[in-house]
C-alpha cells in the first residue's frame, strides 16, 4: 500500500515520527483483542449499549405521548436522554429496529470512517480499498471509538459530522453552496450537543459560514417546536440547568471509570475562569489569523474536550480529525509531525493510562499522592493529548495572526 510505503520511506528522514507511528499502528491494529482480554477480567465495559437504552426509552415516550424527559429519584436527569427533543427524529428509526442499538453503533461508526476517509482523500490523495479497511480496523483500534461504540454513544456521529464540515470547508473556497454547508453541519453539532459549542471557532473565521450555522440553529429549534411543542421545551431547560450544575468539583480519578475524563479537575470551581480564558484565546485567534482555515478548525475541535465543562472520554473521537489536519500541516510545512501524533497516542491511551497512574503511583509514591492527592488530574493523557494538539494548533494559527490589519500601526508610518 501507498501509505505503507510512504511510512518506510520516512525511516531516514524522521526517524522519531516513523518508529513512533509504526508502534502506535501495530498497538491500534492489536488493541481489539486487548480489548477481549480486558472484558475478560472486568476490567473494560462489555458492549451493552448502555446510553442508546436512554435514547430508545425516550422515543418510546415520545410515540405514547407521555413525558420525554424523566427526572430520577433524586431529582436530577442522569442516565436518561439529554438530547434536544428534535433529535429524537435520528434515533427513532433505530429505536424501531430488533437491534437498534447494535445498528446504531455500527452505522455510527461505518459513518465516522466514511468521513474520515473524505478527510484524508481531501488533505492529501484519493485511498485504494486496501487502505481504507485498514484504516477501519485502525479506527476500531482507538479506544475511545471503542469505547463509544460499546456505549452506543453519539462520540462517533458526531466526529463524522466535523469531518463533514471541513471537507466542506475545504470546497467552500470556490463554492457559496460548501461554505453553507460547511457552517450548517458546525450548527447542528453544537445545537446537538451544547458541550461542542468550542468546535464552532472556524465559524468565526467566515461570515457565510457563521450565518449557515445560526441558521441551522434556528431552523432546528423550529422544527423541534413544531414537533414536540413549547411544554416539552420547557422541561428540556430543566435538564441544561441540571446539567451545568454537574461541572462542579470533579470526583478524584482514583475512582476510575471507563468514560472518566477531566482535564481541569484540579482546578474545582475556578477552572471556569480557565475556560473562559481559553474560550477567548480561540475566538480571537480565529478572528485575528489570516488564511488559516485549516489551523483553526483544527484548533476549535482540538480545544474542545479541554475547554467543556463536561468532559468524558468518548469526546476524544473528535480529535482525529483534528490530528489529521495538523499532522498534514506539520509535513507541508516541514515542521515537527510527531507532536501532534504524539497527542494522538496519549489521547488513545487515556483511559487505562489514568487506571494504571491511579494504581500504581500509591505503590511507588505514596507520600507524593498523599501530600498531593490531586497529582492524579494531572496524569491524565487524555489531558496531555490535548494540549499537545491543541499547543500544536495554537502555534500555527499564531503564525498566520496579522494584527497590522487589525490595528493602527504604532509607527504611524500609514499616515
């Protein structure tokens, strides 16, 4: 294969970017039956679908007419759909089917890989067969695809969609229909899922773009109205109040799940203040740089599971798309490609890199954890996954910064 070959050929070039990539290959196309092993020991989650349950239960609600949105024993919403009500219009189909949870996984998936695939044909060339269905098992490889698919979650779905909305980026530049396009695919992300609200900063880099996204806001909101009327609506403000009252104090990541992921955890409350600040940066970045579509969007994706106040392992599916962009960039540019593959390595080993620190570190440093006991957020490589993509980004975008547009020249040389 091309790739393959491509890969060899770089062993005297970039040595370090070329072991590393050949390791994390054969780590991706083995971790399925890691995987097998760890289900063995009850270590990982079985494939239940659990979430998918929430999304089944509610549109069953939703075609008996009764309350979609079911408050807990505690009074709270946790385990049941938290979904605007207008998206329960995409799992109805597969709420309907003997296995719907299994197909939804799959299609999700097979839709994931479909869009990655238009990714990498749009960055570099178009890919054989070949490289393709090895490129699906490599995706199944990454853990926290995995680990969505085992959830039934939306992770999947919507890390397609990004990669939808670049490509259509990237066709945008000659055509008005692709940068709407482009826009509107961001818009239904976010209004989807509030948490992505990050992954928008490209929007802010194109005026067409910015108006399809509020447009395809807009037109969901109506048509959710539409179909499940203002009361439903009403109760479905009860569950975003609920849900930003759960981004308070983060539990230790020594009480280790599966989906565990937060990167500001030790900061308790005031890592608000954090992602206001990083908030701010993207958004001015993305309004500030010229001519760096690419490096933005891959900024905001890149960006995203840091700077959300809920964060969960499964939200690292969207850094693929972002790693592609940057690693693309970094070879164009001759720049340093193993950083964000690096990012992308830390990313994949996130969830039994923190169950590995939180269980052996009592063992060899025990008066550290117990003089520091937040040590543990900060080994999280999911977090430095981030930051090293996200840092790669950041600089990049720096670079395409022109201030002097912006801003009267100190000199006063233009008048």
């Amino acid at each position: 294969m091309p790739s393959l070959a491509r890969l060899r050929a770089l062993w005297n070039d970039r040595p370090a970017f070329a072991g590393l990539a050949a390791a994390f290959a054969c780590f991706l196309l083995v971790y399925p039956a890691i995987d097998w092993w760890l289900r063995s020991i009850d270590l990982a989650p079985p494939f239940v679908f659990w979430d998918f349950g929430a999304y089944g239960g509610a549109v069953e609600r939703w075609l008996a007419n009764e309350q979609i949105y079911e408050r807990n024993a505690d009074g709270g919403f946790f385990g049941t759909y938290l979904y605007p009500p207008v998206f329960l219009v995409l799992f109805r189909p597969f709420a309907q089917l003997p296995n719907g949870a299994l197909v939804w996984a799959v299609s999700s998936l097979l839709f994931l890989w479909g869009c990655l695939v238009a990714v990498v044909q749009t960055l570099t060339r178009r890919l054989s067969w070949p490289e393709r269905l090895f490129g699906l098992w490599l995706l199944v490889g990454f853990q926290p695809v995995l680990l969505n698919v085992k959830m039934g979650q939306t992770g999947a779905f919507m890390a397609g969609l990004l990669c939808l909305a670049f490509v259509a980026m990237e066709r945008g530049h000659a055509d008005r229909g692709a940068r709407l396009a482009s826009g509107a695919a961001t818009g239904v992300v976010g209004v989807f899922k509030f948490a992505y609200a990050p992954v928008g900063a490209h929007l802010l880099a194109n005026r067409e773009r910015f108006l399809a996204a509020v447009g395809a806001g807009v037109g969901l909101v109506a048509l959710s109205l539409l179909l499940f009327g203002l009361p439903i609506h009403l109760r479905y403000l009860d569950v975003l109040a609920w849900g930003v009252g759960q981004g308070g104090v983060a539990r230790s990541p020594a009480l280790w799940q599966a989906p565990y992921f937060k990167p500001l955890g030790a900061l308790g409350g005031e890592a608000v203040w954090l992602r206001v600040a990083g908030s701010a940066v993207v958004a001015g970045y993305a309004l500030l740089a010229r001519d760096a579509d690419r490096e933005v969007f891959a900024l905001g994706v890149a960006a995203f599971p840091l700077l959300t106040p809920l964060g969960y392992t499964y939200y690292l599916v969207s850094l693929l798309p972002a790693a592609a962009i940057l690693l693309h960039g970094e070879f164009a540019r001759d720049g340093r490609p193993v950083v964000p593959l690096l990012g992308l390595v830390l990313a994949s080993l996130h969830s039994y890199g923190t169950y590995g620190v939180t269980r052996l570190l009592p063992e060899v440093a025990a008066p550290l954890v117990e003089a520091w006991p937040d040590v543990y957020f900060y080994l999280q490589p999911g977090l430095w996954g981030c930051l090293l993509l996200t840092g790669t980004a950041l600089v990049r975008v720096a670079d395409r910064v022109e201030l002097s547009e912006r801003f009267a020249r100190a000199d006063g040389s233009d008048g």
